[in-house]
C-alpha cells in the first residue's frame, strides 16, 4: 500500500527535529494523517532558541543556507516570511599566526583559484606550495577521498591547517583529514575529477558560480532566531490536523500482519511509546544514526548495523552577554581559528554585529558566542560551565583585547551532535537506503544522510515522503548530487 496514494493513510514521523517536522508538513499537505512521535521534551532537535541578559538569541545553529531553496521557502511557508533576515555583515577573520586576519575571498570551503587569495593568512612558504599545484601530475580522486588528503596533496598541508581545517570544523565540527570530499564539498569532488590542477578545478567553479549570476544573500536568518522555525513547523502542523507527542520516546517499531475490513491479512507497522502503541500505514524515522540503529535492528539489522557505525562529534556553545559600554569589538561578524594555532575555542561569533535583530532588541547590549568542541575532542567538554566560559574570555581577550566581566552567560551543550562524514559516507548512505528499501512503508530522513544543514535536512525529510509515495528522484537527486553545508560566517 502506497502511504501518500491515499487521503486516509495513517504516517508516524519519528522524531521532531527539523527534519521530522518537515516531513510532516509535507505529508499533512498531501492529505494524510500523521503523528509525530518525540522522546525529549520539545520539538526542535538542534534549532533551539533561547535568551540572555533579555535578548533573543540562538542556542543551537544560528542561519540556513538561502541559496538552496528548502529552509526559506518553508519558512515561508509557515508564516515567517517578514522575520527572514540575512546577516547584518558578511565580514568575518581567521585568528591565526597570532593575528586576527581577514578571512579570504575567492576560494570553495578554504581551497583557493589561485595563491595570492590566501595571502596575509599563509606564509610566502605556503603560498609558494600552491603555485607548484599547475606543475604537479593529476591526483585520482577514486571513488572518495578524505578532504584534507587531497588538498595536502596538491596545495600543501598549510592551506589545509589554516583554512580548509577550520572552515570545515565550523560545519561539522570535524577532522579535514577524515571528511569526505564527496559528501562535504561535492562540488569540488566533482571538479577535481575532471581537471589536472586543483586551483585550475577551483576557477572553473568560480567561473560557473559567477556566470550563474545568483544575486541575494549566501545565508539567511530569523528575527528571535531560526530556533523559531521549527516552533513555527510544528503550529503549523498541529493546526493541519497533525499530532505532535513530546515526552514518547519509541522503544519498538515492528512490521505485524493486521486483517483489514474484508477479513484479508495486510501489513502494518506497530509502533510503541510508552503505553501508547500505534498502527501506521507508513513510517519514517527522522532520528539520529544511534537511536535509528536501534529502532530499526528487528526489521532491518543490516540497516542498524551501518546506522550504528555513524560516528558523532560533541561541541559546546557558549554564549556570553556585555554592556555596550564596556567593550569595542573588531568589525565583522566574528572569526574562526585554526585547531594547528593551539587555542581552546574554534570561532567566536559577534551576534549582536552578524545579526540586526539582536542588536535592536537592545541597543545596550552585545552577545558574542564562542565554540568548543570538535570530533575526538573530548578533555575539553568535561570542564564544568565555569571553565568553558573562563578560557573561551581567556581567547577571547588574546584575539581583540576584550577584558570586560559579562552581563550574563550561559553554556549550551550538544552531546553527540554532528554525524561525522569519513571518507565513504556516500556508499554508507546508499547502502543504509538499500536496506531500507527492502521494507515497504518505511523511509529515513535527517542530518546523518545528505548534509548537516538546515536546507539539507528538509530535502531530505522532502525525498523521504517523496519514497512512500514511489518517486524516488528526490532520492536519487540527493545521493546523485549531496547538499553542501557551507559554514555560514564565523562561530557557526
């Protein structure tokens, strides 16, 4: 049975993040009903809005790509269409070599056209390295490589410590030498297959870029934060007639054999929480790769044993509030910094300078965010809250000179937040989907498939309702052409 073939099909999403909620607005609009299961207390997953020192801030991730169209136009969609902001400034640094320098232009995800867009943050050595890059015989890409291999290879490991390496860990708080470049940055995967030089491969999307001629901001954000969009998914939802649980956590998902009203056996899916237990025409399971692995070891075990092998990475955020009056901050929306420069923090964000709403809720007051936290990084995360913000004003005073005492502060911690894409997560993906498809009525979706970003996630949520209903090209499109995370200015 066909769960979007039908008006009156019955569709449990497992799982309120953005993904989740996406996937029920869709499936709400093709006249099914649905019900959204949630084991935590909230809807939202990593959009978390929250406040300090009386301002609205975001708690989780801060701006979705614009450029792809899901996360806006859904947003839209959802009555949000005159809080969408871009950033106040897209002018940001890279703390690194003792120096807070301007961050490059003219470059994809750190690797540069040409050497001279990275001078002022290389040294004439590392520059001189990329020049041998037009000199050197091709290097195969395979079938994957690991990002930061391949640029070494090419450019030289300065390029890749200084640039690529931060660039990367602000998106999935990763290591560039384990990344996959087929997953993370596709577009340069697909380039390098077809030319000899890197920088030549790295031109050539440029000019594509430029001939493309998009106009209007890279990223985009919400007034009070984008942690108000899955709020605003979920009104919308529940006002369609959706069902929205929180606190009911799944403990079993199983496929059982039910008479329909002619007496004929047909297959449904049981799916218990807590003391509620549901049947469902159609199930899609928008969770993390842990929780999804074992939902789905009864039904599936070889989909659970790769869902079981996604790797994470866990992070903090910490989010510090100042008198106006007692600080002066460099210009531009903050600065990422080089794991190779030692420093504790990975980026700081100037929030009250990237975002104009922040700073209207109350002149007064400037909110900066710092970020810790990047995969197998762990000495870190066990400080208490006290330590996280004591060495993220230690580096923040040793990048701009800021001593004031803060108004507030307050320490977000994402355990296990951001799946890890090593270099062959695409053929994992595909063979997870594979499994999948083995078991009728069933789809995954989320942030350990196609990519880690807002817009990546819908379209995945958006092929996952597509796959019940038997069109597979969203699929297809996504494994055919992954979604690029771009790091969206600095502390992200």
């Amino acid at each position: 049975m066909s769960a979007t073939g039908t008006s009156t099909g019955h569709v449990v999403v497992i799982g309120a993040g953005i993904a989740g909620l996406a996937a029920a607005h869709r499936l709400l609009g093709r006249g099914l009903r649905v019900t959204v299961l949630e084991a935590s207390e909230r809807v939202g997953g990593k959009l978390l809005p929250g406040e300090i020192a009386g301002v609205r801030v975001d708690l989780g991730a801060e701006s979705m790509l614009a450029r792809r169209p899901e996360a806006v136009a859904l947003a839209r969609e959802v009555g949000l269409t005159g809080q969408l902001q871009p950033p106040a400034t897209a002018t940001a640094s890279i703390w690194t070599r003792g120096a807070l320098r301007p961050m490059p232009k003219g470059h994809v995800m750190g690797v540069p056209g040409t050497a001279t867009a990275l001078a002022g943050v290389l040294s004439d050595e590392g520059l001189a390295r990329i020049e041998r890059d037009a000199e050197l015989p091709r290097t195969e890409v395979g079938d994957d490589v690991a990002v930061g291999e391949y640029v070494a290879a090419r450019l030289g490991r300065e390029v890749v410590d200084r640039l690529v390496e931060p660039l990367l860990g602000g998106v999935y708080a990763g290591d560039a030498y384990r990344i996959s470049m087929r997953s993370a940055v596709p577009q340069l995967f697909q380039a390098a297959r077809t030319h000899d030089s890197l920088t030549a491969a790295v031109r050539d999307i440029q000019a594509k870029a430029a001939a493309s001629r998009e106009t209007g901001p890279v990223f985009m954000g919400i007034e009070g934060g984008v942690g108000r969009l899955p709020l605003a998914v979920a009104e919308s939802v529940r006002a369609r007639g959706g069902e929205i649980l929180t606190g009911a956590a799944v403990t079993e998902l199983r496929r059982v054999a039910e008479p329909d009203a002619a007496a004929r056996p047909h297959t449904v899916w049981r799916v218990v929480a807590g003391d509620r237990v549901l049947q469902a025409d159609a199930v899609i399971v928008a969770v993390p790769a842990p929780v999804a692995a074992g939902l789905l070891r009864a039904e599936s075990p070889e989909a659970a044993a790769e869902l079981a092998a996604v790797e994470y990475a866990s992070m903090a955020l910490i989010t510090l509030a100042y008198r106006r009056a007692d600080l002066a901050l460099p210009e531009g929306s903050g600065f990422l910094v080089p794991p190779v420069d030692g420093r504790t923090i990975k980026a700081s964000t100037f929030a009250s300078q990237k975002w104009g709403w922040i700073a209207d809720e109350d002149p007064d007051v400037v909110v900066l965010r710092t970020s810790v936290g990047r995969y197998g990084e762990t000495e870190v995360l066990r400080r208490e809250d006290a330590g996280l913000v004591e060495v993220s004003r230690q580096d923040l005073r040793e990048a701009t000179g800021l001593d004031a005492v803060p108004l507030r502060t307050r320490v977000t911690r994402w355990t296990d937040g951001l799946p890890q894409y090593p270099v062959g997560h695409h053929a994992r993906v595909a063979r997870i989907r594979e499994h999948v498809a083995k078991l009728p009525g069933l789809a995954v979706c989320g942030a350990q498939y196609d990519g880690v970003g807002i817009p990546a996630c819908i379209a995945s949520a958006y092929a996952a309702v597509d796959q019940l209903g038997g069109d597979l090209a969203g699929v297809e499109e996504l494994m055919a052409n992954p979604v690029q995370s771009l790091h969206g200015g600095a502390g992200e």
